[in-house]
C-alpha cells in the first residue's frame, strides 16, 4: 500500500515553499499518494502561485473573507477539514510555517490521531507579539509535531532545547531555494519588468509590508521614510506590490500614492517577482520569505522588523534589522545607497539557507520515517 501524504497549506508564501515538496512526492508515486488540501485563507495570491506550479489542489475550503479575524480561519480551517482527513485518513499531514492554517491544520490531524509533518520547523523569535500570531502559531505546531524539517543547524538547536527528540528533527535547508531554482529558467514578461527595464539607470527599491504587528503607525512611519528618500534621491525609484489586505492597501494609497516614482502594483506573480528582485537594487521589507531568498538573488535585505527569527542571515550579512522608525530606515536605505563597500559586502554575503535541495531531502526522510 503506498502511503498518503496530506500536504496542507493556505497563504503565498506557504505555497511557494511547499510546492517544490509536492513536485518531489510527485516524483516518488509508487511510494507516495500525496493529496493537495488547500484552505485558500488566501484566494487570489494563492492562486497565484498554484498556477506557477502546476498544481491542481485535490480538495479547496475556500475559506477566505475581508478582513477576517484569526479566530475565523482557525475555525473554518479546523471545522473544514475534518471531514476530508475522515474520509482520506492520511498516513501523514504535512503542514508548513506558522500561519493559522498551518496550526488549524495541525490541531485538526493531532485530534484525529493522525502524525504531522512540520515543513520550517523550529524558527523562533520567543517574543509572542513578534511577530503575531506566528510566533504562537510556531510554537503550538512544534508541540503537536511528530517530524521537523527544519532548515538549519540553529533551528535544529532550538527545537533540541525544547526537548524535542534529535532522530525527530532533519536539518534540510529552506524550500523557498528550491522554488527560486525551480523559477529561474522560466522566461517570463511583464509591464512592471519593462518598466524596470526602461529606467534602468536608476536604482530600484522593491518594498513588501503585511505583518499584522506592523498595521498602522509602524507601517505608517516606514512609508513617510520611503517618501523622504525618493524626495531626496532623484536617482531612486521604489517598487511596492501591494498586499491584498484591505489595512495595508488603504495605507499604502493614502501615504505612497500619487508620487511619480513610487510605483504600488498588484502582487506579481512569484516568477515575475523574482525576476523583479533581481532587477532591484536592494529589497525593505518586513517579510519572512524574503529574507531567505532575495539573498540568494544577491540583493541585501532591509527587514522592517524588531526581531527576526531568522538569525542566521543577520549573521552572514545577508540582512539587517532596522525596525520601523522612519528615521532608522531613511538612515539604513542611505547609507547603502552610498556606501558601496557595504554594500557590496551584503550583496555578495553568503546565503545560509540551503541550495535547493532541502525538497528531496524532505521526502527522503519521510520515506525513512514512513
Ligand atoms: C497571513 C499569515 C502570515 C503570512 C501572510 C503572508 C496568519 C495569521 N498570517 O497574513 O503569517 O506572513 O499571510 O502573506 O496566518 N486578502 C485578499 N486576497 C488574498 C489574500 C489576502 O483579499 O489573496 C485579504 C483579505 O481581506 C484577508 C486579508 O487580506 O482577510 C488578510 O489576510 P490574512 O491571511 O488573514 O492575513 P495576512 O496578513 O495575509
Ligand atoms: N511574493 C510574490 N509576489 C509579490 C510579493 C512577494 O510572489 O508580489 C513572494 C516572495 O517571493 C516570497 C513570498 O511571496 O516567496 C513571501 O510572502 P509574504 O511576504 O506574503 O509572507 P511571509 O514570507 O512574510 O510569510
């Protein structure tokens, strides 16, 4: 009998990075029956990305609202998916990160006695309100987990202290390296990668912001410190797909809107959009993802942030923590608009997070483990 694989996810970047796991269990069907359960907590943007990929979902919950609330999704995806591990009981879950699907899913197969598989497992900043709620979301999957991917020694420590037994934990890289190799030969167009290509001369700032803790005034003082910059650098141009949430789309309109080199556009597709990175000069941003993969595009990573969980790219130079005070991050973009040195020095740091095999590594370990 092969064994089944319940691959769950809802959001972009949950997407991005399983992805390259269900290609691999593609590849391994006579061991494997994955089923592809999404909770589409996020509609459009994940669409998005299955359409990159390929990937037709066997089962959709549909889930999202506007402005849903946390307890929303942990409910929808908890009630919704009940019934689907009932009726498929899968041999494993495989759920990814620290989103509220992930944690809803991974409460969903623990109550149904069903082992759960954790894709970035063991990331942690230990502070629950940075960032919310996935600090929590984190912690809670680690301890209804009964396997972690995890992507670097760090983390393997991390889960080590907590207990967790060492022939449980599987030191693999990030995926999101296998889905930047995956995308990079893919030749793609766009009007957004034409425009970078007609103002080429100038240096390209690509901005991404949608963490819950940033909403309102620290999200409001990093834009003020955008507009600042392209006040005082005629040379700069800032890039900002905007994220769907009504909160920072109204935010977004009403500080950076109206300016002739502040571009706000929907959010690319993920080929285009590293393509896009790869045109950029530097990358701000409060994103986890990103600061695991612009590095690998050889761009520095500003992270709009109080802590990240990522330590290990503040430690090889890939990025740096300037938090969200508009002086902070107008001071940090200026010195690496002038400061070549540095910048360079960021630029070509080494990128910690694997080299694009943690994938094969995931379903060669849980063919080990299964
Ligand atoms: C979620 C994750 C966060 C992850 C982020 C990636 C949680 C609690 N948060 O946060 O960890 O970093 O996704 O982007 O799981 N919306 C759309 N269409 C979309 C996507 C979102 O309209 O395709 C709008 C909806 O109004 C939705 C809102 O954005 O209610 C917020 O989405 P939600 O998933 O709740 O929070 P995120 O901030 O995206
Ligand atoms: N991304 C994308 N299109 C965009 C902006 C980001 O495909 O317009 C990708 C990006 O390449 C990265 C992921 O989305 O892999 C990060 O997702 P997000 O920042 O929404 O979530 P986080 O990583 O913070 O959880």
């Amino acid at each position: 009998m092969r064994k089944k694989v319940a691959v769950v996810f809802g959001t972009r970047p949950e997407a991005i990075k399983m992805a390259p796991v269900i290609l691999e269990l593609n590849k391994h069907k006579d061991f494997f029956e994955p089923v592809v359960i999404v909770t589409a907590q996020h509609r459009e943007m994940l669409d998005q990305v299955l359409k990159v990929f390929y990937i037709t979902p066997d089962y959709d919950l549909n889930i999202m609202k506007k402005n849903q609330s946390l307890s929303d999704i942990t409910t929808d995806v908890l009630k919704g998916i009940e019934g689907i591990f009932k009726k498929e009981q899968p041999d494993m879950v495989l759920v990814h990160g620290d989103t509220t699907t992930s944690f809803s899913a991974a409460l969903a197969a623990y109550y149904q006695r069903i082992p759960v598989g954790h894709v970035e497992a063991g990331l942690r900043t230990y502070d629950h309100d940075n960032p919310f709620p996935e600090e929590g979301n984190r912690q809670l999957i680690d301890n209804l987990a009964d396997l972690y991917f995890v992507p670097t020694k760090a983390t393997e420590q991390n889960l080590l202290l907590e207990n967790k037994k060492q022939s449980r934990i599987v030191v693999t890289g990030n995926t999101v390296i296998d889905a930047v190799h995956y995308i990079k030969n893919t030749r793609v167009e766009h009007r957004v990668l034409d425009l970078m290509k007609h103002k080429s001369d100038q240096k390209w700032i690509v901005l991404t912001m949608h963490r819950r803790e940033n909403y309102g005034t620290p999200m409001k003082n990093v834009f003020k410190a955008v507009v600042d910059i392209t006040e005082k650098n005629s040379n700069v141009e800032i890039l900002m797909p905007v994220h769907l949430s009504p909160k920072v789309q109204a935010l977004a309109n009403e500080v950076l809107g109206n300016n002739d080199r502040i571009h706000l556009v929907e959010p690319l597709e993920v080929d285009v959009f590293h393509k896009v990175i790869d045109q950029a000069y530097l990358v701000l941003t409060d994103s986890g993802g990103l600061q695991e993969e612009a590095p690998t595009l050889n761009k520095p990573v500003l992270v709009l942030r109080n802590k990240t969980e990522r330590p290990e790219g503040l430690e090889a130079g890939t990025l740096k923590l300037i938090g969200t005070e508009t002086d902070s991050v107008y001071v940090h973009v200026s010195n690496l608009l002038t400061d070549k040195k540095e910048y360079i020095r960021m630029a070509e740091a080494l990128n910690p997070y694997g080299d694009g095999t943690a994938s094969a590594m995931i379903v060669k370990a849980l063919k080990d483990f299964m």
